[in-house]
C-alpha cells in the first residue's frame, strides 16, 4: 500500500533511523513533490539530476541513495527517478537493483553520467530479468563497457516490458553490438535504442551488417542511434538494404560518421521507397553538395513521409543548399531541418530566409534565424536541433518539445 504523500517526513525519518545525514538536496525536492496535488493520482518523477542547477547542489552519493529508496519502497505515486550526473558507483548500482526486482511501479530510470561500472550494470541488468514495470532507462555515459553492455544484451532476451535503452557512450565493444542486434531478432517489445559512440578496432563494419541484418526482422523497433559508429558507405548500404523490408523504422541517426555522397546515394534511393522513416540525422559527416543533391531530388517528389532531416556541418555550399531549399517548396511534409556549419552564403540566407518569411519553416523547426545587416540577409544559429536535450532537459517546460528536439515531438515512442 502506498503511504500518503509526506515524502519529505519520511525521508526525515529515514535519515535518523539509518544515522545518515540529510542531503538538503534531496530534501528540498522532496518537499517540492509534497506541493504537487496531483501527485497520489497522476504519479511523479523525482528531479534529481546533479546538473540542472545554477546554484551547486551537494550530488547524491550511494548512501544518499539507500536512504532514498527505502523511502520510495512505500511510494507507488514515484513513477520516474532522475539520478543523472551524480556520485552513483557500483554499490549505488546494487542499491538500485534491489529496488528494482521489489519495485512494480517506477517507469523510467536515468542513470545517465554516473559512475557506474561492468559490476553495477551486470546487477542492473540482472534486476530487469525479473523487473516488469520500467519502460525506460538510461545508462548514457556510465564506463560499463563491452562486458557490462553484454550483460544488457542478454537481458534483452528475456525482458518484455522495456521500451527505450539508452547505452550511448559506454564504452561497449564489438561483441556488445553484435549480441544487442542478436538478442534484438527475437525482442518485440524494445522500441528505441541508443548504441552511439562504441570502442570499435575493427574497420570492416561487421557490427553495422548484424545491425541491418537484424532490421530485417525487427518490427518493434522505432529509433535507432548509431551515432560514431565510423560507418561509411558500405554500412549505409548495407542498412538501407535492410530498410527496405522494415516497416517499422522511424527515426535513424547515422551522425558523427565517415559517409560521403556516395552513401548518401543510397539513402536517396531509400527515401524514395521507404514511406516510414520520418527523422534522419547525418549531422557531422561529409555528404557535400553531391549528397544533399541526392536528398533533395527524392524529397522534392518521391518522399512525402521524412518529417525532419539533420544536415549540420557537412561541407555542403549554396548549391546543395538551394537545391534542399527549392524541394521544400514542392515537399510539404518536411517540417523540420537543420543546416548550421555549412556554407550559408547570400543565396542561401535569401532562400531560408524566405521559407521563414512565408511561413514553411517554423523558427521552432530550424536551427537557423534571418537578420539584415545594411539591407541584407544573413542567417544566425538557433540553439535547436534533433541532439538538443540528448543530454540534458531543462528544468522548466520553457520549450514546446518539438522546438527543441524533434525526435520527442514525431517519435514519441508511447505512440507505437
């Protein structure tokens, strides 16, 4: 039965049976959640991320946390515990996993940027064998590496209540990703997955063929991020090969790689074929006026289902510019796009400048804003883009989700 909501007295009282001094921290956000009227009925989520404040916090420690949980062991209305960028190890991470295999409640889960080894993932892991009610979870940036991200694989084989995984920059390896995409065959209830920034030695892009071969099969899955993978073009084709029998697939990040016009060539083709892919990001690779030709000529009249598409810093000029430019013009679908860290030359800033002047582009779909200097045109960056709370949320809802990342907005997995 769960206990009214008198979290911040309970957790009083739980510092003096235990002998553990108060963290004011977590105190205060307590009795911020005690305020919240809607709290026995609609459930909460615990903000107490180590980096959203302006003033310093004291961040929670292992203890800190033990002390936390056995007040939530009472609290049904905790529905999401944000514990990112703070002082958990391993033993901060047995904590959890006990609280875990008793909890049947907590939904969401952010450990991102603690300090959380191979030992602490394999007891997380171990918890969701058993756990069956948290949907979403985030490792981001723990160092659990290869073997830790096996122990996450496995556990895919056997959970059905998980939703989004999010293992970016954990230093997973080769084996990892190849029995993630394993254990991801068999899966029909994970819907996102975030596998960005792997320690790869190998350049033969074995691990992106086992990714394509399981999007053959996988029909659950919606958002993929393989994000500095050192992927080129035989991993693109390989991936859009698969994409052609996937009918699931909405959103693909394929940032940070080593691909080139020539890979974009396949994209091109997909795109034209492909009526489910909503959100493509290729910021940060070298698809250059070739490559953004290739797109534009399939969303100008073939494609009329990509929603937002990521183009940052990828050495293209006016020329590839002009020609994304004038497809949106004929392509209506296409709401969102990001351009920054290219070449924005006049004819350039004169053509979004106008997609915005008549109200194509949305100041909130684009990560550039027109101004006039001397009675011309030149375009300023807007900090928006598909990446912009990958890492981190603001502590007030000051933004409507879709202005500040698309993928929240188009791809909300509850959706699927």
């Amino acid at each position: 039965m769960s206990v009214l909501p008198d979290l911040h007295l309970h957790y009083v009282q739980a510092c003096q049976n235990l002998s553990q001094p108060e963290n004011p921290f977590i105190a205060r956000v307590l009795q911020e959640a005690d305020k919240n009227d809607e709290i026995s009925t609609k459930g909460i989520t615990l903000k107490l991320a180590g980096n959203n404040h302006l003033v310093p916090v004291p961040r929670v420690t292992d203890d800190d946390l033990g002390v936390l949980v056995s007040v939530l062991d009472q609290a049904a209305f905790v529905t999401g515990l944000d514990l990112a960028y703070n002082l958990l190890t391993d033993a901060g991470a047995k904590t959890m996993a006990t609280f875990l295999q008793e909890n049947s409640t907590l939904r969401y889960l952010n450990l991102m940027f603690n300090d959380i080894g191979t030992s602490g993932a394999e007891l997380i892991a171990g918890a969701l064998h058993s756990n069956q009610s948290l949907v979403h979870l985030r490792m981001t940036g723990n160092k659990i590496g290869n073997q830790g991200g096996m122990f996450f694989a496995s556990m895919l084989k056997i959970n059905s209540t998980l939703e989004k995984l999010d293992l970016g920059d954990c230093d997973v390896g080769l084996q990892c990703l190849v029995a993630t995409a394993i254990a991801l065959t068999q899966n029909n209830s994970l819907k996102a997955i975030n596998l960005n920034r792997p320690l790869l030695s190998s350049q033969q892009e074995e691990t992106t063929v086992h990714i394509a071969r399981m999007l053959r099969n996988n029909s659950s899955l919606v958002e993929l991020h393989l994000g500095k993978h050192e992927m080129k073009n035989f991993g693109v084709e390989r991936l859009c090969e698969a994409l052609y029998e996937n009918s699931s697939l909405r959103y693909l990040d394929l940032s940070c790689n080593n691909i080139i016009c020539d890979g974009v060539k396949f994209l091109g083709e997909l795109l034209k074929r492909n009526h489910t892919l909503k959100i493509l990001d290729l910021n940060a690779n070298r698809i250059e006026d070739v490559g953004a030709i290739y797109l534009s000529e399939a969303l100008a009249t073939w494609n009329g289902t990509l929603q937002a598409l990521s183009i940052v810093s990828n050495n293209i000029t006016s020329k590839g510019l002009l020609a994304l430019a004038q497809a949106m013009h004929s392509n209506i679908t296409l709401s969102h796009i990001y351009i920054w860290g290219n070449e924005l030359d006049r004819s350039t800033c004169a053509a979004f400048s106008e997609l915005i002047a008549v109200g194509r582009l949305q100041l909130g779909c684009t990560d550039v804003v027109p101004y006039e200097v001397d009675g011309e045109v030149f375009l300023a960056e807007l900090s928006h883009g598909l990446g912009k709370h990958r890492y981190w949320s603001p502590r007030c809802a000051t933004v409507a989700p879709g202005a500040a990342n698309a993928s929240l907005e188009i791809v909300a997995v509850s959706e699927y």
